[in-house]
C-alpha cells in the first residue's frame, strides 16, 4: 500500500515506539543487566522521536527537488553508533577497534549526506567513498571483530554472530535504497522511499532488540564488567574459535 510520506513516517514512529517497551520492561525488571536494555531501548526511541518529528515535517529539506530528512541523519549518526556500542560490549575487542568502527560509521553517513547537497561527479565520487567506509566498516564486523573477540561463553557468541549477521545484511541495503531515491537516480517515489526505509529501520533496530532479548540470558555472564569494552586491554588478542566468523 502506498500511503503519503507522513504517514509512513508516523508508522515508523509507532513501530519504534512500541518496539522500544520490551526494553524498558527488562531494564525495570532485570536491573542487573539494566545498562545494556538502556542501550536498547535508546536505539528504537531516537528512532521513534526521529520519526515523529518526520510526520510532522520538521527538519525536512528541499534538495534539487528531493527531500532530505534531517531527523533521519540525526538518528542514524547516533543510533548506529548505539548498535556497534552493543555488538562490541558482547565480544569486547578493545576500545581501539571499536573507534575504528565508530570512526567508519560516521564517515559513511556525513559522506552520504554530503552526496546529497552536490551534483554530478562530486555527487558520486562522494558517495562511492562513502560506500567504501562501508565495506571497511562491514569487514572490520565481520571478520576482525570475531578474530579480535574474547567471549565469556558460547553462548555470548552466538547471541553476537546473529546480531552482527543480521546488521550487516540489512545495512548493506541502504546504500541501494539511497541510489534508487530521489536523492539518487530517482528510481522510487518520495513515498516508496518512505516506506521502504522504515520498513529496514524497523528491522534493523527492533528485530535488533528483539534479538537482543531472546539471547538475554548472554548477558548474565557479563553482569559484573560494568559494560566493559576490554577482555585484556586493547591488544587485540583474540580466544575466540575462528568459525564465529561464519
């Protein structure tokens, strides 16, 4: 069904917002674990307040006769860093790893907005940087994070290797929606677009603390680290088995 832009954007906002309850239920109930529901529930409720304020207008830019959504970049550049932050916290690479990625992460999205406000070849060359911050972002996840990981059990690993295969497939799709986007090539309506993006935000962030959730006993092992980032300091070495990387 296609349905206007704002209303697309007013179901994300409901979506997000609903998907956001379960963690805050765990965070109230479970306190022991309660910083990494936090982590949780921040990542699906900056992504519902970015999305009410896009049903409402707010923030959204005319570009070359395309609309750019300034609440969704703002989400992004602090929900993504959120998702990694989590990922992280499971395998505990060290903290340089992890700005490293962080460092990637917020490249892909400032390149990819500044796609949008040039033209021509500027425009591309700009996006196809950051398509390659993305690609470096989505090895360091898939095979340096598993070869750097120190996992209190077996079963922290699993819970990390679905939440990292999940991420990385769905992110891997935004780069094709932005270049079927009216920012891009103009393939798909403002609507579809829309609806196309919540329907991946929704994914990415809820079926991420869905996930989460499912493989909350993970976490109790880690209870007592304090969301430590580091097994044994930031040199790297891994105890982790190499099939984790499957």
């Amino acid at each position: 069904m296609i349905l206007p832009v704002e209303l697309w954007a007013a179901i994300g906002a409901i979506a997000l917002a609903a998907g956001t309850l379960p963690s805050v239920y765990f965070a109230l109930t479970e306190p022991e674990n309660r910083r990494y529901y936090a982590i949780l529930a921040a990542i699906t409720a900056i992504a519902a307040v970015s999305y009410t304020l896009t049903s409402q207008g707010i923030g959204t830019l005319s570009v070359d006769g395309a609309s750019f959504y300034t609440p969704r970049y703002v989400d992004w550049l602090l929900t993504t860093p959120l998702l990694i932050l989590y990922m992280t916290l499971l395998c505990k690479p060290g903290k340089q790893i992890y700005g490293l990625l962080i460092g990637l992460d917020v490249a892909l999205i400032l390149l990819g907005i500044a796609a949008i406000f040039t033209t021509g070849t500027l425009s591309l060359a700009l996006f196809g940087a950051g398509t390659l911050a993305y690609l470096a972002l989505a090895y360091l996840l898939v095979v340096e994070l598993p070869a750097r990981a120190t996992f209190e059990t077996d079963r922290v690993a699993m819970v990390f290797t679905k939440l990292r295969n999940v991420t990385v497939v769905l992110w891997t799709m935004y780069p094709i929606v932005w270049l079927l986007a009216p920012v891009g090539y103009g393939y798909l309506l403002p609507n579809t677009e829309m609806m196309v993006v919540v329907y991946l935000d929704i994914i990415t962030k809820v079926g991420f603390a869905v996930f989460a959730l499912l493989g909350r006993d993970a976490l109790n092992p880690l209870a007592d680290d304090a969301l430590a980032m580091d097994a044994g300091g930031d040199d790297g070495e891994s105890t982790a088995s190499p099939n984790l990387a499957d």
